[in-house]
C-alpha cells in the first residue's frame, strides 16, 4: 500500500494525550500507523488527499451493536414495547434467521457504521438459529474494511426454565463454552494493530445461568480475551436481578468475576451510585446506547458521574432493532443532549462527547493504539466536509461537527481508505441494501 498524506487539513482534532488541535495540519499515514502529524509535511512518493475545508477526527468507536437485527428495523409488534415486551415480540422472527441473514445484516449495519465515521465496532451476537455462526460477521467486516470485535454472545435459560427467550434459541452451556474456544482459537488476533478482536458475551443475566456467567469469565481469562454483556438496562432487569439473585446488578457481576479492566457492560442506565463506584475502582467499562435507552423509554445512563468518577465510558448505537438507526455521529449527538437534560447545559460538551466516541471507545476495547491521532497510532481517521450548508456559518467547528455533516467524506481504517468522497469503496451500497431488503421481506413473510 503506498504511503498517504492527508494534507491541508482546516481543522484536526487529535485527541492525543494533550488533547491538540491543529490548524492547517497534513498526516503522514504509512503502512497502516499515523506516521507524522504537522504543518507543511513531505512525502513525494505518497498519495495525496486534500482536507482543506475539512474536519478530521480520529475514527469512531463503536462499542455495543447487534448487527443481526439490522433486518428487523422498525417491527410493528416491537415499535413501542419495554425491553422484556420488544424481546419477545423479535425472538421469533430471529429464529427463522440463518446465516445468509446474518452475513447482510452484518454487511448492511457496517456499511452503516462506516458512512457515520466508525472505523472500529464491537459486534454482540448472541443467536444462532438454523446453522448461523460467528464467523459469518467477521466475514462481513473483513469485506467492508472495519476492524472488528465480535463477541460470542449467549442464551441458555428458556422459557420452560423460567427465561424469556424461546427454548428454540437457547443452546446448551457445554455446547456454547466448546464454540466460545473455537471461534478464539480461530479469529482472535492478540497482536497490536489487529483487525479481528473475539470477546465472549452471554447475553444477559435474565438469559444465561451464573454457572455459564462464571465459566465465560474463566474462559475469557485463561483466553486473554475481553468480556460483555448487557447490564442494569431498566427497571425490569432491576427487578429481575432483585427477585432472582437477591441483589444488584453491579454485586451480581462482581460475585461471578464480571469486573475489571478485561470487561465492559453495555447500557448500565440504573447503576446506583455504589456501582458507578464499584466500576471506577475495577476500571470496568460501559457501552452507553442513549438512542435505544430512550428509544426502549428505559431511562438516561449517568454518564456524567460515571466519568467523574474514573469509569471508562464508550459509545454505542446497540442493534438496529432498538435504535433503528446505525449512525454513530447521530449516537454522538444524541448522547451530548441527553446528559443535558438530566444535569443541565454544562453536563456535557461537545468536546468532552468526541472525546467519548473515539478514544474513550477504544480504551473500552482496550485498545490504546486507536482512538487518537499521534504518530505511531493506527491510522483509523475520519474526514469531516465542512463546506456543505449543514456547516456553514459555525465559529467553531470541533463543536458544531456533532450537527454537522451526516455523513464522512472519507474514512481511512488501517491506512485503507473505506470510504472515499462520501461513497463505501469496498461494497456496492445499493446492492447491500437491495440484499437487507430482500430478506428482509422473506423475514415478514
Ligand atoms: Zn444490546
């Protein structure tokens, strides 16, 4: 791959450890790793891209999806249930899924991504219906150019054992530990600048026993590979937690090993002051989703104490059936308001919110080598057009880009560049979106 100099850049927000921002700056991208950042660079032999009139920002972060319920976007049983009501409007139609399904659900929730500025998702697939496997996401994310943390989810407490996913979608907890050791084996990749991280993920403390809670966490471990799962959500998984394990959730994940530095928790809206404490010690993180938070009426997560008190705290759009849109910077936004509303107009910056969206997002993957732009980090780099009348008139564009363009003009993951003049480079998009629609419609029928 030939060298790349991003020159010219009007605005660069590098989220390095000083937090710069640079005026007129080019980057240097060599071999995949930011090479060099400043005014007035050098690189005869490299490919140049003008980023005059541009805002470039380190790529964003996702956190928590579940790329399989891209094709179930707007269900009309599930439009305006509760958690426990909108899962089993969809476990259901999920259960007719297979692996067709989820390799263009995956496909169409990436391309998604990529569009809105993500250069790294994590992936909760927790499902396996009709010979659906894990490797039919990773698949996908290698085709679109994303680097990619699919997680081995889980559910193994059916209804006739008091669960509430149906008996159909629920496997046995040998059967799911044997598969969690293949897929590690298969695709986890240790190494630094990797494109394909495996976590493992049982689905919920409302879907898995204790005993598998445990045994994933052993595994993970012994495995150095990182954990997830959703937590404290609503009041409903409150409840649960109260009536079925006798406490919280934040003493049901640290009694069976579910915190620390290896480990992050998707949603985490009713964390009681005693837990935000409780992760801030552990350095366990939190996948904050506030569009399916309100899109589920579940509540607003508290985001401003969890980062005053020192928890890691990253972004994510959660699947697509709760949110119903994959847009990472609308995600942004979203998120910003939100604390807002609870704590008031100084709760949340714009600044501070970017910060939450790209290296915030990879201290949760554990990823310090992403995140920011410094010489030596990856080169994962977001190009803002701020010429187009969405940006026009701003006397600060770092602040505005939140409300700014909706889509990236380019986006480089690894030195690669995925998405050039607003277009995916690795895909066809309308023939993506031609697929979803069509299974889609088998899904319906
Ligand atoms: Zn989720």
């Amino acid at each position: 791959m030939r060298d790349l100099l991003i020159r010219s850049a009007d605005w660069l927000v590098t989220m390095d450890d000083e937090r710069r921002e640079l005026c007129g700056a080019d980057i240097l991208v060599s071999r995949g790793l930011i090479r060099e950042i400043g005014v007035g660079l050098d690189a005869p032999e490299a490919e140049v891209l003008d980023a005059s009139r541009c805002l470039v920002t380190p790529g964003f972060v996702n956190t928590h999806h579940h790329l399989f319920q891209t094709l179930t976007r707007a269900v009309p049983a599930a439009q305006d249930a509760l958690l426990f009501g909108w899962l089993k409007a969809l476990y259901p139609i999920w259960a007719r899924m297979g692996p067709e399904h989820m390799r263009a659900s995956a496909r169409l929730g990436l391309a998604e991504l990529a569009l809105s500025g993500c250069t790294m998702s994590s992936d909760h697939l927790y499902l396996f219906p009709n010979g659906a496997r894990l490797e039919d996401t990773i698949e996908a994310a290698t085709e679109i150019g994303l680097r990619f943390h699919p997680t081995r989810g889980a559910m193994s407490i059916g209804e006739s054992d008091g669960g509430l996913p149906p008996d159909s979608l629920v496997e046995r907890e040998a059967a799911i530990l044997t598969d969690c050791e293949r897929v590690i084996d298969a695709f986890h990749d240790p190494a630094e600048g990797a494109m394909v991280r495996v976590g493992l993920a049982p689905c919920s403390p409302f879907s898995v026993s204790r005993e598998l809670m445990r045994d994933a966490a052993v595994l993970a471990r012994d495995k150095g590979v990182r954990l997830h799962t959703h937590l404290a959500e609503n009041d409903e998984d409150i409840a649960y937690s109260l009536a079925h394990f006798g406490c919280r959730p934040g003493q049901y994940a640290e009694d069976l090993g579910w915190t620390g530095d290896d480990v992050w928790h998707a949603h985490c809206v009713k964390l009681d002051s005693g837990e935000v404490d409780l992760f801030a010690r552990t350095r366990t993180g939190v996948a904050h989703c506030p569009c399916s938070n309100c899109r589920l009426g579940s509540g607003i997560a508290p985001v401003r104490a969890m980062r005053d008190a020192g928890v890691p705290v990253g972004l994510g759009v959660d699947g697509s059936a709760s949110n119903d849109a994959g847009d990472l910077i609308g995600e942004a936004r979203q998120a910003m308001l939100l604390q807002r509303v609870a704590r008031g107009a100084d709760a949340m910056s714009a600044r501070e919110m970017l910060e939450i969206a790209t290296r915030g997002g990879a201290q949760v993957l554990g990823r310090p080598e992403c995140g920011a732009l410094a010489p030596g980090s990856r080169a994962d780099i977001a190009i803002w057009n701020m010429s187009g009348v969405e940006a026009a008139g701003s006397w600060d564009p770092v602040a505005l880009l939140l409300a700014g363009p909706r889509r990236v003009r380019d986006l480089i993951v690894n030195g690669r560049r995925v998405v050039a003049e607003g277009r995916l480079t690795t895909a066809d998009e309308a023939e993506i979106a031609e697929e979803a629609n069509r299974l889609a419609r088998d899904l319906a029928e």
